[in-house]
C-alpha cells in the first residue's frame, strides 16, 4: 500500500479498504458482510456506514478470531459465524471480508464457505489497510459484483452512473439529482451502483449504452472492465457543480449520447440562474460583493474540482484559490491559484495552514478541527464527510441545478453570520 494511502486512510477523507468495500457490500439491500477480523477493524467499518444507513449494523457480522487463528488458520471462526447466520438471519448473499491480519493467513475463503453448503451466495475479498485506501476497497469491490454480470441486449440512450456511494457527504441526494437532471434530458438511468441499488437492477447494468463515471477514485476501474467484458464506452466527466457547470457536464454526455435533448433542463437552469442572480443582486445593495479574501476546498476530486470551478466562475470573487485534493490525482483546474495534493504535498498543506490569516473553508470537520487548534479565524461549509460540526436531515444536494441553489445559499448566509457577528464586537 503506497504510504499516501496509509496517511490518507487514518488522517484525512476515509478510512482503509474494508470500510471501502464494506460500504459498497451493504449498500445492496439483503446483502451481509462478515468481517473476517478483530472488533476494532469491524466495529469502524460498521460505524462508518450505521452513520448513514440506519440499520445497516444488522447486516454486519464479525468472526472475532483468537490469536491462535493467526497461526492454524480461521476455519472454525468462520464456521461459527456461518452457523449464527443460519440460525438467526436469511442473507440474499454474503460478502466476506479479511481484514490485514487474517490476509497473511491464507485461508481459501471460498473453499471454506464452499464446503459449509450455504444456501446463499458467497463473494470474498481481501481488505484492510495493507490492502489500499477507502477508494481502493470500494473500487475493488465494486469490480467484483462486476464480474458476476452477464451481457445483455443495449437500450437506446441509457447510461449507468458510477462511483456514486450513499455514504459520501449528501451522496443520495446527489445520486437523485443527477438521476433527475439526465432523465428530464431523456436519458434512461439503468443502474446507480453504491447508491441502495438492489441486487438485480445493478447486474442489468451492462444494458446500458454509455457509463458516466462521477469519481474516478471509485468507479473509473468498473468501467474498464465493463468496456473490456461488454464494450460499453464510458465518459469520466466528474460530478456536476453550479448552473453553468451542470449544463457544461450535461453538454458532455451529449457528445457521447447524440439523442440527448437539453431544452428542458437548459429551461430550468435559466429560471434558476435570473432568482439567484436577482438574490445576489438584493444582498450585494445592502451587504456588498460575495467576497472572501482566500478560499480553501478540501475535498475529494470531484468535489474539489467541481465546486472550486463553479466558485471561481459563477458564485464569488477571492484573492486567492486553494485546492487540497484529497485523494492524489493529475487534475490541474485553473480555477486555483495553488493545489496540493494530500500525501504527496504534505509540506505544503502544512505551509497553507500555517499562513493562513483568515477566510473561508469548503472541506470537512477536519480542516475546521485543525484551524482550531492552530487558533486560527475561518469561515466553513462542510462538502464532504466527516460532518461532525453539521447535521444534515434534508434531502438537498451539493451537486446539479438543486446543489447549486443550495450551496449559494450556503455561501450567502456565511458571509452573513460573519457580518452580524463583527456586529456584536
């Protein structure tokens, strides 16, 4: 595992591989994933998800192994828990998951499940810190269910999303916008794989005539090999931010998708664009420009890089952009002045923080943690998990023409509670 990986895993946006491929297994109703492991790998995993998905702890099992398992093996771990699973639960299909110790053990897996005769499926996998980041399990994980799809007759102007995750910050409402923007543009939506997919509508994906590949980091790899196994061509356009840049990524599936037809949401995004520009105009009279001296985005890719082009040419004028992609990649938006990239520009990052005087900050509960201890002044909106200083009970997105209204809004009202505050002193 690369050590911007590890450093990632525990320090920044996610956690390791198990948790990756766990939040993918559970996200499919009926299925159970057993973590083949200590408490404290199952107990993050699980917390991880149960954040989330209420309900989801009960689709989770853990072997618990002994220290002996180390050296003769977790036959009869696994044997135990098939054997609780019979006697109190009917799983769809189960998802076996080793965590980095068991991994070194060796056990066949397959043959195990194989010859306890479940009445059920059984995949496996190894996972774990040794074994990649959060977006390496889920990835790996998501190839996986790939494999058990068979080819199937193509219908005209259908698309599958890919990399979408319910547990990402707002990800089903971003899941159902995006579903909402591509259908009002008559574009069928096959599967939404990560998003509460059942079972048989994520293997009807290779249905579809085009995947749209939303982040890389989770679902750039399943679309290889669905081009590789069904010669479905897939597009890598990230997820939609602003009204302008929600029409330029829609503008992008038409290229690939010619019978796109755009008049309907081109019409939405007008009526939107004229409210908030005349909101804008209102607020600027009283309180002046949306203006903030600096601006951090911290985030992963297609959060960090959507949202810092739709800031920069569509929502509010800054001195100074700064980018902190949270999962290492090649992108090189012009939006930013600066762009660093976790684990690999650590350096850097550090230098940003420590200079920073005062601004406003899209990220996580992280960046605002660490501006704290530095005592230094900030404004935040959270973009992405972990959320621990925001709860979130509405169904709005960040993304698409609903995310944009949102995320104005959003900055707005920062701005605002700054001003009433300086007020106050």
């Amino acid at each position: 595992m690369p050590q911007y990986e590890w450093g990632a895993a525990c320090h920044f946006s996610g956690t390791c591989a198990l948790t990756g491929s766990a939040t993918f297994f559970v996200s499919i109703p009926g299925s159970y994933v057993m973590v083949n492991g200590p408490l404290w790998c199952y107990f993050y995993a699980m917390r991880h998800v149960e954040s989330v998905i209420p309900g989801a702890a009960s689709r989770f099992y853990c072997t618990q192994p002994s220290q002996t398992s180390l050296i003769y093996g977790t036959e009869q771990d696994l044997n135990e828990g098939f054997e609780y699973l019979k006697k109190n639960v009917s799983p769809e299909r189960l998802f076996i998951q080793n965590n980095c110790s068991i991994s070194m053990v060796g056990d066949d897996l397959k043959g195990i499940a194989a010859k306890a005769k479940l009445p059920y499926p059984v995949y496996t996998m190894d996972s774990g810190g040794l074994s990649g980041s959060f977006e390496g399990g889920y990835s790996k994980a998501l190839v996986l269910v790939v494999n058990e799809m068979k080819a199937q007759k193509t219908v005209d102007n259908s698309v599958n999303i890919l990399g979408l995750s319910n547990t990402m910050f707002r990800g089903m409402a971003n899941g159902k916008e995006i579903t909402r923007i591509l259908e009002e543009s008559g574009i069928s939506v096959i599967s939404t794989p990560g998003l509460g997919d059942k079972w048989e509508q994520i293997m009807e994906a290779p249905k579809a005539a085009l995947n749209v590949v939303v982040r890389d980091e989770l679902g750039l790899s399943a679309a290889e090999k669905m081009k590789e196994i069904f010669g479905i061509p897939y597009i890598s356009i990230g997820l939609p931010f602003g009204i302008d840049g929600t029409i330029d990524w829609l503008s992008q599936v038409k290229k690939a998708l010619p019978g796109l037809e755009l008049s309907k949401v081109e019409c939405e995004a007008k009526e939107k664009k004229e409210k908030l520009k005349h909101i804008g105009s209102n607020n600027e009279s009283m309180w002046g420009p949306l203006w903030f001296d600096r601006i951090l985005v911290s985030a992963p890719p297609s959060e960090a890089m959507g949202i810092a082009d739709a800031i920069r040419n569509e929502w509010v004028d800054t001195e100074k952009l700064i980018i902190h992609f949270l999962v290492p990649c090649d992108l090189n938006p012009r939006s930013a002045d600066i762009i660093r990239n976790v684990g690999k520009d650590d350096q850097g990052i550090k230098e940003d923080y420590d200079a920073w005087v005062d601004g406003l900050v899209l990220g996580s509960s992280h960046e605002a943690a660490r501006l704290i201890r530095l005592q230094k002044k900030f404004m935040s909106i959270n973009i992405t998990r972990p959320s621990y200083n925001e709860v979130a009970v509405d169904d709005l997105p960040i993304c698409g023409l609903r995310g944009a209204e949102y995320l104005f809004g959003r900055l707005w009202n920062v701005k605002l509670f700054r001003r009433m505050e300086e007020q106050k002193t």
